[in-house]
C-alpha cells in the first residue's frame, strides 16, 4: 500500500538535502533495510532479501522511525525518494 501511494506522489517529492544528511544518522544496515522498503517489501520479504530475521527487520524499522522521527512506511518510502539515492522509475 505504501509504495502504491508513494509512486502516485513521487512526481511531487522534491529533492531535500537536510534528508540526504538526515541519511548519514542511519548505519549502513539500516540503509538498506529501509531503501528495500521503499521498493515496496514487506518485514518479511526485507528480511529475506537480506538474509535476516523478521524481528530483526522489525526492530531496525523501529529504530529508522525514530531517529528520522516519522511514524508510518509511507513516510519513510518519501524519505528515501526525497534523498534521491532511488528512482522508482
């Protein structure tokens, strides 16, 4: 659902340099774990991807939250569409 959203918006997602920095707070997992997320898999499917368990999956999604301080996969999708390091062209 998420990603349905976020493509219908992306044409409108401008690109923000105060979230490219906002990116460096990440460790490199969690990068990743959520720039899967933005191509549209779920907790399980992120975890299989990289090799992971669900919870760990989970629990880094928790910690993304809130260090960039948003509360929905909607709005991380956004972020990491903002930063410009994905396309979903």
């Amino acid at each position: 659902m998420a990603i349905l959203n976020s493509s219908k918006e992306y044409e409108t997602i401008q690109y923000d340099k105060k979230n490219v920095e906002r990116l460096k707070t990440l460790t490199k997992r969690e990068q990743e774990i959520l720039f899967v997320f933005a191509f549209g898999k779920l907790s399980k499917e992120t975890g299989d991807v990289l090799n992971i368990a669900t919870s760990t999956v989970e629990k880094h999604k928790q910690n993304i939250k809130e260090k960039l301080n948003l509360k929905t996969i909607g709005e991380l999708v956004n972020f990491a569409l903002s930063t410009k390091t994905i396309s979903m062209d």
